[in-house]
C-alpha cells in the first residue's frame, strides 16, 4: 500500500486525499444529524436542500437564531402548525404553538423532561449527580421560604462588592459592563450558597466564574463532534471541567467536611436527645447556620448519601448551583442597565428609578427589609421589561422521555428523544399578547388599561409580579420546572440597581457594531458594553 501511495503522482494523491476529505465530512453530517428525529410532516425553518444542509443551518442559527424563532412563530405557529428548528447546539427543536404551553408543562416528567438536556450542559460536574434535583429542591423549598431571613446577608453583600468591584472613587472611570457586574454577582449569589469568607475570596470567584463560561462553547463544540467521538471528547471535557471544579474542592472541602459533620451530630443528637435535650436545654447542639449549604447537606445525610463521597457530591451540586445561576443573572442585569440608561433615560424612567432608590434606601438607612424591596415597583418594572425583551431562546424546551413517544392532540406524533418548546422570544414580541410588543416601555406595567393575558384569559401578565411565570411571560420558564431562583433572583437584582443608581452616576458605552456581538449571545464571549461610572460624593458619606 505504502510503495503504491509512493507510485502515485502528486495530483493523484490530492484526488484522494480530497476524496477522503469529503467521505469524512459525509460521514460526519450522517453521524452528528438529529435531523431523522423531526417528523417528516413539520416544516423547517431556515433549511433548504442544499449538501450538509442540515449542519449548515445549525451553524447559520448563530446568526440567525431570533429571525427563525420569529419566522418559526409566524409561518407556523400562529396557524396551529409546528415548525423544525436546526440549533446551534444540541438536537432540532420542534417549536409547538402557543396553544400546546398548558399540555408541556402538565405532562410528567417520564413523557416530557428537562432533564435529559440538563445533563448535557452539566453532568460532567460529578457523574453520579445525573437527575440529581437536590439543588432544585433546596432552592425551591428551603430558599424561597427563607427569603426574607436573607435580605441582610445580600444587602451586605451588594454594599461590599460594588464598593470592591466598581469602587469609592468620585472620578469618572471605565469598566466592562459584563465582566464586572458578573463579578458582582457571584458573589452576592455565593453569599447564600456558602458563606461571606468564601464569596470574599477572589480565587474561589474566578473559578465559579470560568465554570459557567467554559459550558456553553463547550457543549457547542461537543454536539458538533460525530456521535461516535462524543465518549471520548467528552472524556477530555471532564478532565478541563475537573480543572475548575479542583478550585472548588480546595475552597469548600474544610467548610464542606465540618458541615457535614455538623450536621450528623446535630441529626444524631435529635434522634437520640431529643426530649432529653427538651427539657434541659444546655445540652441542646450549637445551631446551625440557616443556609443553602447546611440545606444541601442536611438532604444528603437524610437521605443516607455514602460517607465516601458526600462532601464531593456537596461540592458538585454546589458548582451546579453556581451553573444555573451567575450567567443567566449576569446577562439580565447588564441588558436591563444597558436598557434604563439608554431607552430609560430618553422615556424619563431612568429618573424614576433613582428617585424610588433614593428613597427606598433612605428611609430605611442603608439596611432594608423585604418590605423595602416590594416597594421598588419602578425598578421591578424596568427589569421586568429586559427581562421580557432579552430572551433569545425558544423557551420551555423539554425532551420526549416516553419510548412510545407522545402525540399531540392534531395528531402529529413526537418519537421519544424529540426535543419541544415554544417561540418564547415571538410571544414576547406579539402585539396581540404584549401592545406595541418591540418598544421598551417599563411604564406598561403600570397602566390602568394594560393588555389583558391573551393566552390565559386570567390575571393580566402586566399586573404579575416578576417573578410569577405566566403563558405570555416565559422568561423563567413555567409549571413545575419554573426557575427556582427566581424569587431569589428578584429580590436580589432589585436591591442591586437601587445601590448601584443611588451611588453611583452611570453612563453606558455601546460596544462595536459587528456580528461577532450577535455571535456573543450565544457564547457568551465577545464585544462587550462598558460603563463610566463615578461615584456620587453623597453617596460616600452615608452609611453604606
Ligand atoms: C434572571 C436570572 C434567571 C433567569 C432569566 C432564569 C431562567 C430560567 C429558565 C428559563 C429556566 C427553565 C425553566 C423552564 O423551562 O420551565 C430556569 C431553570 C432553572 N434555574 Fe433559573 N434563571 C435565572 C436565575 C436563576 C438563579 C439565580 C438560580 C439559582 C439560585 C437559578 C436556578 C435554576 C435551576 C436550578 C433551574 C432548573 C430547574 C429544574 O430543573 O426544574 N436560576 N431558569
């Protein structure tokens, strides 16, 4: 074979190196393609016959993504119809319309999932947690119900990481919108899940930080790799992930191993002591501390998690945590403040907004309460309205999990590992759901005549608080698999922009106009906003 390659003449040997150029890309577009799993009787999107269609269109939806979702909606969407979407990453989605929102989030979770999709973005954090909930739980449960015992541990938290991060000083100065406020945030949001010294800790935050980052290009570039290749490269991920999660494991192994033992004492102690310690309470265990940690911890003892491995599975569900939550915050905070010091300013909001901080914080000295924050309606109001205008995904997606796959009332029947959604970015764009739906208008919520729900026919969309999921406000998603932060998330963004426009004078500077800023939304890297901002002189003489 060798002496025959040798015979051959040089364009001979292009011939078939091109030859086995082409074989390859044929045989990777047949081993990566989803595309079979689309039923052949719904149209595509964006997807015409052309050779490699079906990867060309995934690598066009970078770019075009809101456009499909838009044409998705209106060709078919509004006329009952399903449409197939080619996604950057990740199988097809079959966008179903609006109609079907109510039979999603009412299916169980072993004919539609989220789970399934979940494990592709985070598994590898520690592979006996695949289906783990143990964080939706926690957060759904114990955080949402402790809430209002948090608003000092993140008013704190916010007081301290705008006066390190965007600083004291009276000039004016320039930072990135992004990166800094993503600082910003995972500190305030690591205050809850594991104490003030680690959230302080500039290392610990940088690996919580990069974490999020590395997982979206990441799954990108996995689902692009033919199938047969995936175990391998995802062998190789892990191990990139393992160089994150090691930060993690050397901040929390102590806290995490002393918790532990914390916590079985004090479960041990109650089973046994119980009524002894009743009635002669200096026997009774030191408390616990009330957080998202002791939580966590106490849900694996409970439920018999194997001594050998209990602080690492602590740990990983603590990076899952951290997953879920610094990027999709860091992405609606910086969009809702490039929005109130752009469009707000010019509709007068802007003013609003600060006038209500100003108050707000005044009154209550610097150390508000949960009720203080219910009374930020102005600025619940301009996040609301980012918030409805900055999804740029479907929304709702789920994976078919039944092996007999499900069928929709019309008929059109979903082969089990089809993914679903709805055009979550066009019903938020609809002018029959949403009046005059493209302008950024925070006031709408406001207003006596405000549109009535369309797809419910119940409370208006615009008089729900924001963070109450509604049919035609899908930003948190909806049902039983809602976001559990949301509530957290609330409180926290609200009290965030009211120290940030009470202190500080803000000014935004657009990042340059080119794709590559279109491409950053799905990658999170790229162009990016920066800020000028100094400090109001009032502001450093007040206690905060
Ligand atoms: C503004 C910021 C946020 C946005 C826009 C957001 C949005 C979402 C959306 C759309 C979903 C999917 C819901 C569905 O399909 O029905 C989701 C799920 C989730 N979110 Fe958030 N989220 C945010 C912040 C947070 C925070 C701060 C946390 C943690 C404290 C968090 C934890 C989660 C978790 C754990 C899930 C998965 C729920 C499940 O598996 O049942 N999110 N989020």
């Amino acid at each position: 074979m060798i002496e025959l390659l040798l015979d051959l003449t040089s364009l001979q040997q292009g011939i078939i190196a091109v030859i086995a150029v082409l074989l390859f890309l044929v045989l990777t577009n047949r081993l990566t393609t989803w595309e079979y799993i689309v039923p052949k009787e719904v149209q595509w999107i964006d997807r015409p016959q052309e050779r490699f269609g079906y990867l060309r269109a995934k690598a066009r939806s970078f770019f075009v993504m809101k456009e499909n979702i838009m044409q998705a909606y209106l060709e078919c969407n509004k006329k009952g119809r399903a449409a197939a979407l080619a996604i950057a990453f990740g199988r097809p989605q079959i966008i179903l319309p609006p109609k079907y929102i109510r039979w999603i989030i009412d299916q169980p979770e072993s004919v539609l999932s989220m789970d399934p999709i979940h494990n592709e973005f985070h598994a590898f954090v520690q592979d006996g947690l695949v289906g783990d909930h143990t964080v939706q739980e926690v957060l759904r449960k114990e955080l949402t119900q402790n809430l209002g015992r948090m608003t000092a541990d993140i008013n704190d938290e916010i007081v301290d990481a705008l006066n390190a991060i965007w600083g004291n000083s009276p000039e004016w100065k320039m930072i990135p919108l992004k990166d800094s406020t993503r600082t910003i945030v995972a500190r305030i949001t690591n205050r809850l899940f594991v104490g003030k010294e680690i959230c302080r800790n500039e290392d610990y935050i940088r690996d919580a930080v990069a974490l999020g980052m590395a997982v979206m290009p990441e799954t990108v570039f996995q689902d692009l790799v033919p199938r047969p290749l995936k175990g391998p490269l995802s062998l190789v991920v892990k191990w990139i992930n393992h160089y994150y999660m090691a930060g993690f494991n050397r901040h929390l192994q102590p806290i995490v191993r002393e918790r532990v033992q914390a916590v079985r004492q004090m479960e041990e102690t109650v089973e046994k002591k119980g009524e002894e310690s009743e009635e002669n309470p200096e026997q009774k265990p030191s408390s616990l501390p009330n957080d998202f940690l002791t939580w966590i911890v106490q849900r694996a003892v409970r439920r018999g998690e194997s001594p050998a491995d209990i602080e690492q599975r602590v740990i990983a569900r603590v990076g899952m945590a951290n997953l879920a939550s610094i990027e999709t915050t860091t992405n609606t905070m910086s969009k809702c403040l490039a929005d109130i010091t752009t469009l707000g300013e010019a509709q007068g909001y802007r003013a609003l907004v600060t006038a209500e901080a100003q108050k707000v914080l005044c009154d209550c000295q610097n150390l508000p309460v949960k009720k203080d924050i219910e009374k930020l309606v102005h600025i619940e109001n301009a996040l609301k309205e980012s918030l409805r205008l900055a999804v740029v995904f479907p929304g709702l997606i789920r994976q078919v999990t039944s092996p007999t796959g499900a069928t929709l009332e019309d008929g059109l029947h979903l082969p089990c590992g089809a993914r679903i959604s709805v055009a979550a970015y066009a019903i938020h764009r609809d002018d029959n759901v949403w009046p005059d739906a493209t302008t950024y208008n925070p006031a709408r919520y406001e207003s006596p005549q405000a549109p009535t729900d369309q797809t419910t026919a119940k409370v208006p969309s615009s008089h729900l608080p924001m963070s109450r999921a509604s049919e035609s406000f899908l930003s948190f998603g909806l049902g039983k698999r809602a976001c559990p932060g949301r509530f957290f998330v609330t409180d926290e963004l609200k009290l965030l922009f009211a120290h940030m426009f009470t202190k500080y004078e803000i000014q935004i500077i657009p990042p340059p106009t080119s794709t590559a800023g279109q491409f950053t939304e799905l990658t999170l890297r790229g162009p990016q906003e920066h800020l000028l901002i100094r400090r109001r002189s009032e502001a450093n003489s007040v206690n905060a």
